[in-house]
C-alpha cells in the first residue's frame, strides 16, 4: 500500500497558525520495498521527517517517499510527509479499512500536530479541503464554490524557523481586533460562496508584513496577483510562495501575468485529504 497526502498553503492571510487548505500536489509515502514503477520513489533515511513520523507511530522496516511538493517554499512539505509516515505505519498494522482510518484520525492528527509543532498544515493535508484547527480540534469548512488556486513558487527558500523568529512577541490590541475580524469574515465568506469579500477576509496584521521584508519578490507577486483580479492572495505559510484564488477563466491569465524569479502552479482544493491505496 502507498498513502496519497496533498500539499496545503497555512494560515490564509489573517488566520495565523489556525487555518489551512489542503491542495492537488501530493506526495506518496509507502513502507517495503522501493516499487520500480513509483517513478522518482527514494528511501527515506532516518532523519527524514516521514520517517521519524513512522517510527513514532510504529511503523517498522524501510519507508519510501515520491514528493514534487517543494520544501521550503511553504507549501507544507513537511506536514504532508509527517503525515505520510503517519498513516503508513497505520496502514502497516490495520491495512487501508476506512472505518480504522477514521477512528484514527483523532490520534492522527494529535501526533502530527506534535511532531510539526503546529496543526494548520497537517490538518489540512489529513483531512483535505480547508480546515479549521485550535485546541487539538480541526473541523472542514464547507465550499459551495470551487475555485482554482494559482501559486507563486519562487526559485529560494526562506526558513521557517527564521521567518517565526522574526516575528514580534506582542502586537496591538488593533491589530488582533482586525486579525479576529478577517479570520471570521473568511470562514463565513468561503462557507457562502461569497467571493465579493474574499479580498477583505484575507488581509493581515500579524504576520505577512514582517514576513515579505524577507522575502521582497513574493510581496510584488502578492500584488501583482490582486491587480490582475484574483479574488484574494496571500503568503502560504511562512512563504516564499504565493497563493492566488481565483475564478477557473482567470487562472491562466493571472499565472502568466505574475512576477519572474519563480514558476506557478494552477491548483484546485484537495477535498480527499490523506488516502491510502494499493501500490
């Protein structure tokens, strides 16, 4: 058996460390031996973070990964393999019976939740669509709509540890106001359809700023991206990337229409989140 888990962009402008949105770019994790007809499949050691995930879980023997998902870029590489490992060591002793997986998902997600010190990306890369995570508790959003998502992937990484860090250790009163309002908005906004407020719902106080004084291109992207009319845009993650949602007519004109210095990805929402199938 291998387990399918999507990328996922975090926080969704104003929703630091409390949102995310799970995306069509996977990464395979599989336990046994390197499948010769898993094109670009490589043994995990035992520092790479599906790995450590597996062990931790129970799993025993090898572990092989295929991932396009970049790592350093913020598109959740490592909440997607952790997650991997996760559910392989699950798979190894309980095999793919959707009814396990689900009691499961609990404890799941708790332990990826422990090993990536944060629950947005992996919350989104278990479950799928886009979620909504605090208090060890994570909840889908329901989507009457389907937009496309249009990612500015630039060609360096920025640290996530170093972008954290940058971070201050209070913020104005104001400035949580505003953050609380957005995230809210946002919920509300996705949950109705209602693509009219999207570029309000995801403006930040918190975090973005500090966050493109590290990483210059991706806040011209981020720009760039809104005057061509996408509905909202944002830093994923801790960045470098940059998320644009959009209508699907627009996609392929506001991808081509964003900065050099990096390539785009035109994306839906993975709404499946984490799945294991035969090898």
């Amino acid at each position: 058996m291998l387990v399918r888990v999507p990328a996922s962009s975090a926080n969704l402008g104003p929703g630091f460390d409390t949102l995310g949105m799970a995306l069509t770019l996977h990464a395979e994790v599989g336990f046994g031996a390197l499948p010769a007809h898993v094109e670009g499949a490589r043994i995990a050691d035992d520092t790479h973070p599906a790995t450590v995930a597996f062990r931790r879980h129970g799993g025993t023997g090898a572990l092989w990964v295929r991932s396009p998902i970049p790592s350093g870029r913020g598109l959740g590489f490592s909440g997607a393999v952790r997650v991997g490992g996760l559910l392989a060591a699950h798979a190894q002793r309980h095999g793919a019976d959707p009814d396990l997986l689900s009691s499961a998902l609990p404890e799941l997600l708790h332990l990826a939740t422990e090993l990536e010190g944060h629950a947005d990306n992996v919350a989104a890369s278990l479950l799928g669509g886009v979620v909504a995570t605090a208090g060890g508790q994570a909840v889908r959003v329901p989507m009457p709509f389907d937009p496309v998502m249009v990612m500015w992937v630039p060609d360096f990484e920025t640290s996530t540890d170093r972008s954290r860090a940058a971070l201050p250790d209070a913020v104005p009163m104001a400035d949580v106001v505003f953050n609380l309002g957005r995230t809210a908005l946002l919920v509300a906004a996705l949950a109705a359809g209602d693509v009219d407020v999207l570029r309000e719902a995801t403006r930040d106080r918190l975090h973005q700023d500090v966050r493109f004084e590290l990483a210059e291109p991706s806040r011209a992207a981020y720009l760039r991206a809104l005057e061509l009319g996408a509905w909202a845009s944002w830093l994923s993650g801790s960045g470098p990337t940059v998320a644009a949602m959009c209508a699907s007519d627009d996609a392929e004109r506001i991808a081509a229409g964003l900065p050099d210095g990096g390539h785009t990805k035109v994306l839906r929402i993975d709404h499946a989140g984490a799945v294991i199938e035969p090898a």
